[in-house]
C-alpha cells in the first residue's frame, strides 16, 4: 500500500497583501514549503510528495524542482476543491493520504511520523490533528459530541460566537484513506459564506457514513501554526530561530544574545564556536571548532574553518581555512578560498580568488579572480585590476611575493615567487622571480619653487 503525502500550496496568500505566493515566503531565507518537503523526507514514513500549485506556481516549482509531484489547481476554489487535483496521482485506492498545508512551516519530521503510525496503529479511517490555543480566531474549531468523538470542524467564518470560545483547533493536518478521500471530497459543496469548497467538510461525511475519524491532540501547539500574514510570518521564525539556536547551544554553542542570532536550519556548526550578537548563519554553511563568529556577521554557503576568528563581515559561498582572520569589516564572495593563517583586515574584499598559507592583506584591498600563494603580503590600498569593462582578467601571484602599498595589479598578470612590488606601482608586465618592480614617474623635487610662486626670497620670509 502506498503512502502519499498531498501539500496545499495553490492559494495566493490574500492575507500576506504582497506578490509573492504564500507558501514560497522565507523563514530564516528558505522557503516555508521547503521546510514541509524536507521534514517529509527526513521522516521516512511517506512514499510519494505530491504538491498542488496554482496561484503563481512557477515560483513554488521553481523552489522544489522535479523532487515531488505537482498537481494543478487553476482556480483556487478552496482546500477540498485543492486536494480534488491530485486525484488522478494518488493512485493506490486502497493507501493512506496524508495532506498538510503549504503554510505550515513547523511541522517537524517527529510529529509527521507519529501522526502516521497512530492514524495506521488505531486503523482510523481519518485522522485529524489538533492543537490547544490561547488565541484560536482564524482556525477550524473542533466540535466534540457528549462522548468527546469530533462531530464537525466549523471554520472561524461560520463559527457561532459559542463555538468561537473553543480553543482547540483544526492544524489542517489529517490523514485520510484514499478511496474514501475522494469519495467525500465529490459530495463537499460550497454552500458558505467563503463560497469554497472546504477540505474540512469531509468529517461530517465520513461520519456520516459511520467512518472511524480519530483526532490527534498535538502537545507543542507551535508547530502547528499556519502563516497567513507577514506578522504570523515574523512569530513562526523567532519560534524556529529559537528551536534552532537551542539545539546548538545543548551541542556546545556558546551564544551571546541568541535573540538576535539567526542560524539556518541546515547548518551545522561543530563544539566549542562561540557566535556573538546580529550574526546570521545560512544555506549550507559549515562552522568548524573553536571558530569565534560575530558580531554583525553574514555567513551563507560558507565553510569556516576550526580557529577562525571572523568580526563583522560578509562570507558568501566562500571556504575560510583554519587559524585565519577576518574583518573588522571584510567581504569574501563567490567562490573565495581563504587558505590557513590568513589574515584578511578591514575594508578587503575578495572574490572569485584563492590564498596559500599566511598571505595577509590587512586593510584596504581588493583580490578578485586572482591566485595567490603563500605569505604574500598585499600592502594597503593594493588591487587586481580585474575588469576592463568587458571581460574579467586572471592575475597570478606565487609564494613570498610583497605588493607595496597602492600598487595596481593589471590583469592578466602573473607576479612570480619571491618578487618585491613598489608602493604606488601600476604594473602591465609580469614580474620574473626574485625580481623588484617599480612602475612609477620618478619624483622630482624643485627647490625653492612656492618662494618663487609668491614672488618672495628666503630672507624676506624670515624678516617678516
Ligand atoms: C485552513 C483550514 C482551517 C485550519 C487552518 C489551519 C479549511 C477550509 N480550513 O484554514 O480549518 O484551522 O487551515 O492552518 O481547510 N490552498 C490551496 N487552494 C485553495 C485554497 C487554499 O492550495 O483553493 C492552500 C493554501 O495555499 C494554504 C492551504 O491550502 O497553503 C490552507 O489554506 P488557507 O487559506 O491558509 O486556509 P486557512 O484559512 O488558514
Ligand atoms: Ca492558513
């Protein structure tokens, strides 16, 4: 029998008031129905993911990929008239559906697989999720009869002010058998005041039809919440940021004001890192031991390697080497490869480059598309002249290479082992090893030459 898990993620998003689709809306830069399809997947309890778009789906199937199934919902006619679409996907009647909504990014792996095993466990025909609020308006209620068995779910919309004061509520989580899915679905109407077809009026049918609907009371009511508005979206991220920053600092994460610390929720950062404050950690990013990160640091895609020490900077999709310095104040980029004990200071920005062993460029410098041996020197003020315009251009540097101070480096260039560069060269030629290259005018100093300008000799200065 086969295990489906059906995403809503069609619906516009009315109450987020801006263009994106709702579903494809970041949590800590990566999008709320990534975080669905990955705790899907990490869960290991499903077999295929099918997610209906409609409402600008390019953008959502642009984020997933071919890694699920997509089923189409032109018109957005509601929940139940959206699980209706992936009907001729789920193709094993005699299978279990679990349905989630796209706008339930916390939802973890754990309660997935328990929800599943306790809907097969019980054999209930469906399942329904729910959770205590101390602010339910704008969910489901859940309606219980005498004996406690759900009788109905009334959306807020509907809800009788009696029912409003209920404070457990639908999560939009359920698992349904398949046959008995889309035969209810096929008798839902939308006779209400939303004029939808609601997924949540398959209850009444199936209990009508004496089905066995069991509930699940969810104990960590956070992850159940539904983003609807920019505000929910804001709540939902402090809870994840929490979650995770949690989680890091029982591993051995010191962290100084972990409010204002954002880690994404695939990185991983090994013991003994100390982060400081406004720090953000996202994408795949690696932080190895004993690295100190922060404050006022970005790091995205990057690997930092065990000792490094980086102060308020930006590292985006770069590798930093053990033992090696950044900042106050640097920007590595695109592909920089900072090698072990390095320094790279304040105002130097990198990219597209690589460094051997102690090579420092403490202040003021630009390094792109170069490579650079070990212990170079880049004085301040010195840059690879990369771009004429048009094209982007190679400069080569080897071992023990001093580049003075504002030297402009011409590419394509190639700078040998152990050459010295003049302060204030531009230099157009390569540099044999060994060599001293100065490109400079030669300075000429012309004696008494401001006396004369002001029509003034020497003695008159002094007699005055
Ligand atoms: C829904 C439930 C409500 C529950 C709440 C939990 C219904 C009728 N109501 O309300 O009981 O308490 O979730 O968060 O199901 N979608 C489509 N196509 C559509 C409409 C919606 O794909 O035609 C998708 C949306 O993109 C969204 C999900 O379904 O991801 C839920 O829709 P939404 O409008 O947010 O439902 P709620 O009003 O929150
Ligand atoms: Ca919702």
């Amino acid at each position: 029998m086969k295990k489906y898990a059906v995403i809503l993620a069609a619906g516009k998003g009315t109450r987020m008031k801006t263009e994106l689709p709702k579903c494809a809306y970041p949590l800590i830069r990566k999008p709320m129905i990534a975080y669905i399809v990955e705790n899907i997947r990490i869960s290991h309890v499903l077999d295929q993911i099918i997610v209906v778009v409609g409402h600008k789906r390019e953008v959502i199937q642009e984020i997933l990929g071919d890694t699920v199934e997509y089923a189409v919902q032109t018109e957005q006619l509601g929940t139940g008239h959206a699980v209706m679409m992936a009907k001729d996907l789920v193709t094993d009647p005699d299978g279990d559906t679990m349905i989630l909504p796209g706008d339930m990014p916390l939802v973890d792996d754990i309660v997935i697989e328990k929800v599943w095993k306790e809907h097969l466990e019980r054999r209930h025909d469906m399942t329904v999720v729910t959770t205590h609020l101390d602010d339910p308006s704008g969910y489901g209620r859940i309606i219980r009869n005498e004996s406690g068995y759900l009788d109905a779910i009334v959306e807020h919309h509907e809800a009788t002010l009696g029912q409003r004061a209920i404070d457990e509520i639908n999560t939009g989580l359920y698992v349904v058998k398949n046959h008995l899915l889309f035969d209810a679905l096929s008798r839902i109407t939308n006779e209400n005041s939303k004029h939808e077809y609601y997924l949540t009026d398959i209850v009444n049918i199936l209990k009508n039809d004496g089905r066995v609907i069991g509930t699940y009371n969810l104990k960590e009511s956070y992850k159940a919440m539904g983003v609807n508005d920019l505000y929910a979206l804001s709540v939902a991220e402090a809870k994840l940021r929490l979650k995770i920053n949690r989680h890091h600092m029982l591993n051995g994460v010191a962290m100084i004001n972990p409010e204002t610390i954002t880690i994404g929720h695939n990185v991983i950062i090994e013991e003994n890192v100390v982060i400081l404050p406004n720090t953000f950690i996202t994408g795949n990013s690696v932080i190895r031991r004993g690295a100190q990160i922060g404050p006022n640091t970005e790091i995205h895609e990057s690997t930092i390697g065990e000792r490094v020490v980086c102060r308020h900077s930006l590292v985006y999709n770069s590798i930093v080497h053990e033992d090696t310095t950044v900042g106050p104040f640097a920007h590595l980029r695109d592909g920089a490869n900072i090698g072990p004990h390095n320094r790279i200071g304040n105002f130097v920005e990198v990219k597209k480059s690589s460094t051997g062993e102690h090579t420092k460029a403490s202040h003021l410098a630009y390094i792109g598309d170069a490579t650079c041996g070990s212990r170079v020197n880049f004085g301040c003020g010195a840059v690879t002249v990369n771009y004429d315009g048009k094209q982007k251009y190679q400069t080569f540097i080897g071992d023990d290479v001093f580049i003075g101070c504002n030297v402009n480096l011409i590419a394509p260039i190639r700078i040998e082992d152990d050459s010295f560069i003049a302060a204030g060269s531009t230099l157009t030629q390569n540099v044999p090893e060994g060599s001293l290259a100065i490109a400079r005018a030669y300075q000429v100093n012309k004696p008494n030459y401001m006396m004369e300008r002001n029509g003034k000799s020497k003695s008159d200065k002094k007699s005055e």
